[in-house]
C-alpha cells in the first residue's frame, strides 16, 4: 500500500497560510507563533506515543492518521472552521456527551432505514479528533472501515441543518480542509501562491478543452477548482452540469450588462425558480440587481406561460429557430438534427461561454435537449475551437422526412404509467397544426408550450355548458400530410350523444378519429381491463366509415377501407380458442399499425410523452341534448360550510 507523503503536502499548506496570514488582525493566542514558524502543526508524535493511544482505544490506528501523527502531532486550523485538532495523547471517545444520537434517532421516527440508524449512532461509537472549533464535530467511525483499514470521518455542524458529512478516510478530510482553506481565502486580497496560479491555469485549459468537445477531462479540473474557490471555474462548470445532465447550480445573479448573463444564466435560473413551484418571487428576484429585477420577472413570467424563446446569433441562431418550429411540430428528433448540424457554428457572447447551456430554458427546445443529446453537444467541437466549413453557412434547411421522427401508432396501446391507456388523436389531411386549432377549436386562446399533464389537468373554460365535454389538445405533425390533436384520456364512444370533432374539422379534406376508453370501474390490472376503441373517417364534414368495439362486440357503418374492414383491423384469436370464436379480445397494437400504414400516419412518442406543444379547447364531443331528450349530471364535492 503506497504511503500518503504528508510532509510536502502539509507544508505547502502551512506556507500559504502563513502568507496570507495578517497579524494586524490578532487570531488565536498560537497564531502568531505558527505564523512565525510558517507552519500550522507541531512536533511528530513518537512511536511511543502512538502505541499508547493504540492501546488506549483497544485497536490499530487507521493508517492515514497513524502517519499523519508522524508528521506532527495534532494541526491548527483544519480548514476554516476546526481551529485545533488533537494529538495523540487527546484523542479520545466522543462518548456523546450531549445525546445527539438519541435526539437524531428520535428524529428519525419508525421509518429511517438501516443506513439512517447507522449514521445516527456515529456519536456514540468514534473518535473525538475537534479540541476547538465552531461547534464542529470531527469523528473517527470505527465502524466504518474500508479495505484498506481507512475509518471514514464524520464531520457535523448543527448550524448547517444537515446529517453528518462523510468522508472515506482522514487523509479525505484533510484534503477538503485544505480546499476550504483555498476557497475561504480566494477572494482576500493578495491571495496568490503556486497552487492558485496552478488551478487558474487548469481552468484556462478547461476551457479550452470544453470548446474542443473533451467535456468530461475539463469538468474534473472545474470541480476541484471549484470546491478551491477559483473564479471562472464556477460559471464554466455551470454550463457543462446542466446540459450532461447533471442538474443546475443556480448561479448568483449577476448584472444583465454581461450577455452570458442576460441570455444564458439568468434564464436557466428562472426555469430552475418555474420548476420548484415557489409562489413568491421575492427572494430570487432579490438576487438579481434592483435595476434588473424587471426584466427578470419577465423572463420568468414567459418561462411559466411557455412563451419564453432563447435567441443566439448568426447560424446557429437561424437553426434555434428553425429546429423550434420542427419542435413545435411534434419533431423533436428532425429538431435535434438541425441543431447538432449547427453546433459547430455556435460562438461565445463572452470569454467565458462555452456551450448554449440557455437552451435548455426554451419553452418548446428544453425538452428537446435531452442530457444524451446535451453531451453530444459538449462533445462537438464549437466556437474558435470547430474546424471551418463552408456547410455551417447561412441558415439551415429543415431536413426531409426520412423517417426517424416514425413511430407510427401502435405505441399508443401500450400501458407504461404516463399518459395511457386512453387517448383521442383527431388527425386531419393536409393541414397545418396551427389550423386545427379553426377548424376544431371550441373558441378559446392557443395555449402555448403545453406538457401532456399541463393538458390533461388544465380545466375548462366556464362558459362551458353543463352538458358539454370540451378537451384541451395538443397538436403537431402526424406524418407528411398530416396534422393531429391529441388528449391523454378518451371518451366513450358508445353513447349515443358522441360525436366527433373530425366532422368539423374535414371540411375540404378528411380526418380520422381515434378513441381508445378503458372502463373505469375495472378493478384488474391495466392491461386487462375491457377497452371501448373507435375508430372513424370522415370527408367534408361527412361520415364515410365508424367502427366501435368494445370486448366482443362490434358496431360497424359506412364502407371502410379494404385493408381496414373490422375483420381484419380488430380481431386477435391466438389467445381466444381459436379461429371460430366469437368472444376474441380486439387487438388495438394491430388496428392502430394498419391504420398507420394505410394513412401514412405517425406521432413522435418522445413529443407526446415529454415534448411541449401547443394545444388548444376543442369544441365538445357530445352533441347538444335535443328536444324531449332526458339527461343528467352529477359533481363530486361541494362548497364548504
């Protein structure tokens, strides 16, 4: 086993300390004495020493402290809140002399898992190393040892309002000390040394390497000077993490004057702020300057409406733009395509920019850029680090339809805890999505940048009659010549007050519905439970062909297409005795892949369970009770007393 050299790093330590060490300010009473000694220890401990605290605690020390007391015996200032840790002959049981275990297990409560109980009793059981501190525990758990005899220490600070904080070995504590150390003093001035100078010029090759595409080399180097307090380090990990997929450092809110600011970090903000569902913008607006709060409620008031649009310039700008609309489209993967063509084409707004990391605040794009396509962006060469090409020029085409949006119907049966089972999808021929929202629309706004549970939870407009059942949609591209609207829940079609909003909508063209009813008071599994499914063509707002079924039985009118007769589009026998069984369970996967086939139909499954699109009230799908027609209505709760 190689042994940790602590004398250089120790004295490194110790130096740097002493240089920025101002005795003008007074400290402790033994400052001045390891300021003038340029070092934070003491004299090694003997061997002598070491067995007798060996025998003393009844078992071998683990061997990154056991050397460490070699080197000296006890240190002064172990990062900036530990101010004196114990020699040889101090250390001892902690023994718990104020019950923090027994007030964290209380706190715990019936359900804390084994690990929680554990964690809970490291008072109980470790080594006492803090002599002097601010209230700051440092333990030694003899309980949790590694392979190679290491015993994590635990440190714990009740002001934090955090557990203890773990670390694998002493020689791990000590070396985050001493990055605290680092980090604590990086912005006093004059601090600067070899290690500072050391880590700035990691950080400027980090740069470098991000805008080469070698992203995850860089992020190392980022982090361990991030957690040494260098600047820079900071805002260039905060574009790499978010776009890796690896969540989003709120960065502190810096002037609008800087345009990474303005259009990068400050946005990424207010999405992470929209996320969290806090209702009073007080504190975060409050992190911004006074003069710029304004415009960061904006921001954040359009991120929440789903109108919020990042911009960038030249090329990779125009494709934003074009890869927003393919989005808005229910195109994420031609989206995508057209961004990843552009990448190399990106250039920085400042020194320090180094990917579009404010994409991922865009209302329609953030959910395009997935945390794989995130890292094949940083890995893509950009900026002054892309090789020229004459084939970044000018704004992007949107690319052909080749396929890799096709995911035809049929995943739209399966049963996997989103949005299904149950849908309605009404798609229309050769139409855009944005017509949809005329032709099948019940008079209401576009709703912008809808997410499949913003559509299905949104309630209906109070000018709704009592009778009606009005939908909010969202709507996209169905495949080459079509448009759809779509809603995560159906419908019974069998009641005889159905009707189809395609009637409308196929005025001068055709238009299908699809309606896919789970019984509700089916108490099986799923994938079990009776389904209604109706399927339906219309013409210039005339029925051509309905079918219904629901189990075994079949209700048919009109003339369907030869390749979708109910005999061959519904029936599954293979599981139901055999060919000449009338009781046959319909086969809805099967219906919908002929129904695609013959319409040339697809939906993105990535759009509809992740993407946001824009969507709008339908007109409602029952018909208006006619003269000498009963009906009745019920609601579920009431006004309170």
């Amino acid at each position: 086993m190689l042994r940790f050299e602590w004398q250089p790093f120790l004295t490194r330590w110790s130096q740097e300390w002493a240089d920025a060490y101002d005795a003008g300010q007074g400290g402790r009473d033994d400052d001045r004495d390891a300021w003038v000694a340029r070092w934070l220890g003491f004299g090694p401990a003997a061997e002598e020493r070491i067995v007798a605290l060996e025998q003393r605690i009844g078992r071998p020390l683990p061997p990154s402290l056991r050397s460490f007391l070699q080197v000296t015996d006890g240190w002064r200032h172990a990062g900036h809140f530990v101010y004196l840790l114990a020699g040889a002959e101090r250390i001892d049981w902690c023994g718990d002399p104020h019950g923090m275990s027994t007030d964290w297990l209380e706190q715990l409560g019936e359900d804390a898992d084994e690990e929680e109980i554990r964690e809970a009793g490291v008072w109980a059981r470790s080594l006492q190393l803090a002599l002097d501190s601010d209230m700051v525990d440092v333990l030694l758990d003899p309980e949790d040892v590694d392979e190679r005899g290491e015993w994590a220490v635990y440190t714990y600070a009740s002001w934090r309002g955090a557990p203890p904080e773990r670390y694998p070995s002493f020689r791990h504590f000590m070396e985050d000390m001493y990055q605290e150390f680092l980090s604590m003093s990086a912005d006093d001035p004059g601090f600067d040394n070899d290690t500072t100078r050391s880590l700035d010029a990691g950080v400027e090759r980090a740069r470098e390497q991000v805008l080469s595409g070698a992203y995850e080399e860089a992020a190392e180097a980022l982090t361990e000077a991030v957690a040494c307090g260098r600047p820079r380090a900071a805002q260039l990990l905060a574009q790499i993490r978010p776009l890796s997929g690896q969540g989003v450092d709120v960065e502190a809110g810096a002037s609008l004057d800087d345009p990474y600011v303005a259009g990068e970090s400050m946005p990424l903000n207010c999405a992470e702020e929209a996320r969290s569902g806090r209702s009073d913008d007080a504190w975060f607006l409050g992190r911004y300057p006074e003069e710029d709060r304004e415009t960061v409620a904006r921001v954040l008031e359009r991120i929440r409406q789903g109108t919020y649009e990042y911009e960038a310039s030249g090329p990779f700008g125009d494709a934003v733009r074009v890869a927003r609309d393919l989005a808005r489209r229910a195109r994420p993967e031609a989206a995508w395509r057209v961004l990843a063509a552009a990448v190399p084409s990106w250039q920085p707004a400042t020194d320090d920019h180094i990917a579009p990391v404010g994409l991922l605040a865009d209302s329609v794009l953030g959910p395009v850029v997935t945390p794989e396509r995130g890292r094949a962006l940083l890995a893509t060469p950009r900026g002054a680090a892309a090789t020229p090409s004459t084939d970044t020029a000018g704004s992007p085409a949107p690319p052909t339809d080749d396929g890799i949006d096709a995911d035809g119907l049929a995943w739209l049966a399966e049963t996997d805890g989103n949005m299904r089972p149950g849908f309605r999808l009404v798609l229309v021929e050769g139409v855009e999505p944005a017509d949809l929202h005329q032709r099948m629309g019940a008079g209401g706004p576009l709703l912008p940048a809808l997410r499949t549970w913003d559509a299905s939870t949104r309630h209906g407009s109070p000018d709704a009659e009592t009778w009606e059942q009005r939908v909010t949609v969202r709507v996209g591209n169905a495949g080459p010549n079509w448009s759809f609207a779509h809603a995560a829940d159906g419908t019974d079609a069998r009641q005889s007050r159905f009707r189809s909003p395609s009637l409308d909508a196929s005025h001068g063209t055709r238009a299908l519905t699809l309606v896919l009813y789970p019984d509700p008071f089916f108490h099986g599994t799923a994938d079990d439970r009776p389904h209604t499914f109706h399927f339906s063509l219309a013409q210039d707002g005339h029925l051509l062909h309905s079918l219904i079924v629901h189990d075994s039985e079949v209700t048919s009118t009109g003339e369907a297409p030869a390749a979708l007769a109910p005999d061959r589009l519904l029936f599954d026998r293979t599981n139901s005795g055999g060919p000449d069984n009338d009781t046959a369970a319909p086969d809805i996967r099967r219906a919908l892949a002929l129904i695609a086939a013959e319409f040339d139909l697809t939906l993105s499954q990535e759009a509809l369970l992740h993407g946001r699109l824009d969507g709008f009230e339908t007109v409602s799908w029952l018909r208006e009770p006619q003269p000498g027609e009963s009906w009745a209505y019920f609601t579920v709760g009431g006004p309170l007393d």
